[in-house]
C-alpha cells in the first residue's frame, strides 16, 4: 500500500492542475498553489511550482517558508541563498548545512559565495571546502574523486576559479596510491586542458611539481602547458623553480635561457647561464646556448671566448665544429680550416667536421681536395649519409659515371635508405635535363624513382618526390597512390597541397597545408610552403597566424628551411626572417611549373 501522505500529495497535485487549467489569470494560479500548499505543506513539488510564479521579493518570503517545511529540498535552500545578501545568504547556508550535512552542493555554494564576495584568493575558499571533505568523508556520503574534479571544473566554468583550486586541492589523491600519483595526476592533467578547464589543468601540474620536486619530465611538462596557456612570466616562473630542485638538468636552464631571451631580457639569459655553468660546468648543451646567446645579440667576440673556454673545458668535436661555424660566419677561413683540423685529430669519428671540410675546400675552389676529404670522412663514419651525398654531387661535375657509382655504393653500404634514393633520382633529372631531355620523361629517372619505392615503400620524400615530379595529368592518381602509403607524412601532404594549389583548388590546397603543419611542426618547410600559399592569396589573417605559429614551433628540418638556415651569411636569421626567406623559395618553384 502507498503511504497516506503520498496519497494525499497527488491527490492534491492533480486537484491543483485541474483547477489551473481553470486559471489563465496568475492571481488564480497563484490561489490554487496556496491552498494546495496550506494542505500539503510538505511539498517540496507544490512549493517549486508557486516560487515560478513570483517576482524575487516574493519568491524570497515562499522560499523561507518552503525550507522549513522541506528541509531536505536542496533547491530550495540554494535558491533562497542566491536572492539574499551576503550576509544573509551565509546565515542560510550554514542553517543548509546543518539540514543537509553531506549534501556537497550546499558546501560548494558556501565556497562561492566567500569567492564572490571576496576573491578567488580568499583563504576561506579552501578552509570551507577542506571541512566538506572531511565532514562528507566521515558521514560516508559517497562523492568520487571523479565526482570531485567534475565539480572542481564545473566551477571554474562558471566563473568560481578559486573554489576549483581548492576543491583540487584537497581530493587529487582522494583513493590513489602514493605509487599510481604522478601517472594519474598527469592524465587529469591532460583531460582538464583538452577539456578547456585551464585554471584546474594548471592547479594539478602545481600538484604534480610539488610532490615530485627532483622530477625534472614534470617541469617540463608543467613548462610545457604555461607555453601554451600562459605568459611569459609565468614560464619563467615554473622554470626558476625547477633549476631550483632540478640544478643538474640541462634542459631546464636551457629552456629558462630561452625564454627570457624570447622576452629580450639578454642579461637575465646571461645570469641563468651563468648559474647552469656553476651546477654543470662540462655541459656542451650549456656551453652553446651561451655562445648562441651572444651570437644572436651580435657579441662575436664574446661568443669566442666562450668558444676558446669550452674547447678547454668539454673538447667536443660538436664544440669544434661550432667554432669553425663562427669562423664561417665571420669569413675568416684561415681560422675556420684550423679549426676544422684541430677538431678532426682529437674527433675523427666526428663526421660533421669532415664534411665541414669538404665544403671549406669546395668553397674555395678545389673539388680535387674537397672530394678527397669526403672520402677520408667515409672511411672514418662510413654511416653518415651528407658524406655520400655530397661526395657524389661533386663528382657529378666531372664525371655522373663516378658520381653513380657513388650512391650505389651507399645504397649498399646503407640499404633502405630514402635520402639515398632521393639523391639518385635527382641525379638522373639533373643529367637528363643537361642532356636536352624533359626531367619528367627521363626514363633512367622514373626507374630509379621506382626502385626507391619499391625498397622504401612509406618513404615521404619518396612518395614527394613522385608527386612533383609527375606529369599534370598523373598527379592525381600519384597524389592517391601516395596517401595510401603515407598518410600521415607532412612531405606528402605539401606535395597533395601543391598539386591542388596548381590545379586552382584553393580550399583543398589550403586543407592539406594545414594537415602538414600540424603532422609536423618541426618541419620548416611545412609553414614556409603554407605561408607562400597564404601569400599570393593575399590572406592578411592567415600570415600573422602562421608566423606566430611557426615562431612558437621553432622548425628544425626541411630541405629548403636548412637551406636558407644553413647558408653563409644567414647564421643571425631569427626564426620569422628564415620563414619568409624559405616561402621565396616556393613562391620561385612556383612560378617555374
């Protein structure tokens, strides 16, 4: 049998829509509520229905009442709390709590009341919300710690950041292991930032560092995440302590460096470097970043000290080879070939310097030389594939029968390798458009293109190059052979991007840009394809999206971005300069096709 009470409230309610129906005046609404409330008072239903019908100060008089004839109608009380003063509203949350002890949302109202009233820093925000969890922990009333953070993002959603920190705060290890902490920890980390929830992402990674203080990947991590979604400042910041708890990891301080250079705050980059050098003098990676430094600033004599220093303290053959870079830039080649020489008796596994001397020499005239420090460089690193590939180009110049035999030596020595097979296929375009014949119908070309793929089969550069190199009317079928291997390679999608940008498809070539840069951001070609695209379209927006993007991005790789990066006379290009000097480069290949 149904309980009387329950009984008599349908009744009522039934009674109550009937005679509404009756009604259309409010006034009449209104009286049916009234009486049916004056039978049933404990309806918590009839009591909702007649505070919609009211103004504020009339729904303020019926909540007072409703609350006290339904206690335990959790609406109610907040309702009554959100249309009083501060004041007020405290005296009624608390008289809510003491209804409805373990009812978090009354607690959660409390904590945002104190934060709308005094600011998300006031400290009763965490005193409040560290007594409901303890109070809702004793009395059993089941709250998970998912349930916790869906909360904690809730609020900061709805403009109480403060009452989310805290709420953070005291449940992140509410039912995890000390073991599980910092994996679980940095997955709602994670969660929370690709849900939007900044504030909360940024309170758990503030967790994570300070429990796990002599950690450096969580610096880095929480590093990582100001980059994307805070200021400089507040990178700073997070660096400053890190080198503080991590004083032997070079990434910190190299990072830190960075970004007060980024800031054009040189002598605070030159201070922290100072501080790196004291916790690991024998740093390379330190070392450099310092001469960069001074470099980028113009300070070239100060770059050369730090040179001398480190050649004395590391002796790398990284470090010699960065010396004789500086020589480069400087054009004192005297100095650059003794440099050079030196690295290679103390390095001459080293193969970037053997290279640098194969260049030194080309430079000045003597291929002779030139090739003949590439062969000794092959016979020490026998694996560095710009040895072959260099030695083989300088060759071509006097003899494409030597330079042939070269590659297929590498391709030998180093099979599977892509770049080796790029540079084959080049060749054989080179020769045949020396010879009189079309680069795209040389035969010997698209066999050796056939070769390549057949033994590099997901190879990018490959599949690039077989789009590029395509006559107009195949290129879309090649563009459809290529994803099909590589769908996920940027050198594909600039190759589809380009097709659909000749064909006069801009939407489409503007899609497969955009996937390029994002599958691979490091790759300067990417942006710098991307930007020369924006450009000749006259997309004003797009190219200040794209130099903040590839500034932030910082590339490192791209034929034509090493290239330009690479090239005499470039050594102090920033990052913006490279990018539109690379986009020139595609803006000429354009209109040469």
């Amino acid at each position: 049998f149904l309980p009387v009470e329950y009984l008599r409230s349908l009744l009522i309610i039934c009674l109550g829509k009937s005679l509404l129906l009756c009604y259309s005046a409010l006034s009449g609404k209104k009286a049916v509520l009234r009486r049916a409330l004056n039978l049933v008072p404990n309806s918590a239903q009839l009591w909702r229905a007649a505070i919609e019908l009211e103004d504020s100060d009339d729904a303020r008089v019926l909540l007072a009442r409703a609350v006290e004839c339904c206690p335990g109608a959790v609406d109610l009380w907040l309702g009554l709390a959100k249309l009083e003063t501060y004041q007020n509203a405290k005296i009624i949350l608390n008289r809510a709590r003491e209804a409805l002890p373990a009812e978090p949302s009354v607690w959660i109202t409390a904590t945002k009341l104190e934060e709308a009233n005094g600011g998300s820093e006031n400290p009763l925000i965490h005193k409040i919300i560290d007594r409901a969890f303890r109070t809702l922990t004793e009395r059993q009333s089941v709250v998970s710690r998912d349930g916790w953070l869906t909360e904690a993002k809730e609020a900061e959603k709805v403009g109480f950041p403060g009452t989310g920190r805290a709420i953070v705060d005291v449940s992140l290890s509410f039912g995890i292991d000390d073991r599980d902490k910092k994996d679980i920890w940095t997955t709602d980390a994670k969660l929370a930032e690709s849900e939007g929830s900044i504030e909360i992402a940024r309170v758990i990674h503030s967790k994570v560092t300070a429990t796990f203080l002599g950690e450096n990947n969580v610096w880095l991590s929480a590093a990582e995440f100001e980059k994307r979604h805070g200021t400089s400042e507040s990178v700073s910041a997070v660096l400053g302590r890190a080198v503080k708890y991590c004083p032997s990891a070079e990434i910190l301080w190299l990072l830190a460096a960075e970004e007060k250079e980024k800031a054009r705050d040189v002598d605070g980059a030159r201070a922290i470097l100072v501080e790196a050098f004291a916790s690991n003098p024998n740093s390379e990676h330190i070392w450099l970043a310092a001469v960069q430094l001074e470099r980028a600033c113009g300070e070239l004599d100060r770059a050369r000290i730090l040179l001398e220093r480190a050649r004395g303290q590391v002796k790398s053959g990284r470090v010699f080879m960065k010396s004789a870079l500086l020589e480069r830039a400087v054009q004192c080649g005297e100095r650059e070939l003794q440099l050079i020489d030196e690295g290679l008796k103390l390095h001459p596994k080293y193969a970037k310097l053997w290279l640098m001397l194969g260049q030194y020499r080309e430079r000045n005239g003597n291929d002779s030389a030139a090739s003949s420090a590439l062969r000794k460089g092959l016979e020490n690193c026998p694996k560095f594939v710009p040895l072959w590939t260099n030695l083989a180009r300088i060759e071509e110049k006097q003899s494409p029968a030597k330079a042939r035999a070269i590659l297929e030596r590498a391709r030998v020595s180093l099979p599977k390798n892509d770049v080796l097979w790029l540079a084959s296929v080049r060749m054989e375009a080179r020769l045949a458009k020396s010879s009189g014949s079309s680069s795209s119908n040389s035969s010997a070309m698209k066999s050796m293109l056939a070769r390549g793929l057949k033994e590099c089969p997901a190879s990018g550069i490959l599949w690039a190059e077989a789009i590029d190199t395509e006559l107009p009317p195949q290129k879309k079928a090649r563009s459809v052979d290529a994803l099909k291997m590589c769908d996920k390679d940027a050198h594909v999608m600039i190759a589809v991007a380009k097709f659909f940008w000749a064909e006069g498809k801009p939407e489409k070539a503007k899609t497969w840009f955009e996937r390029a840069v994002v599958l691979n951001p490091l790759l300067g070609d990417a942006w710098a394809s991307s930007y020369a695209f924006h450009k000749e379209r006259k997309l004003t927006d797009a190219l200040e999206q794209l130099k903040r993007g590839c500034v932030l991005a910082n590339p490192k790789y791209g034929e034509k971005w090493c290239s330009v990066r690479k090239a005499m006379g470039n050594e102090s290009m920033s990052t913006l300069e490279v990018l539109l000097k690379t986009s020139e480069l595609f803006e000429l290949s354009r209109l040469k096709n």
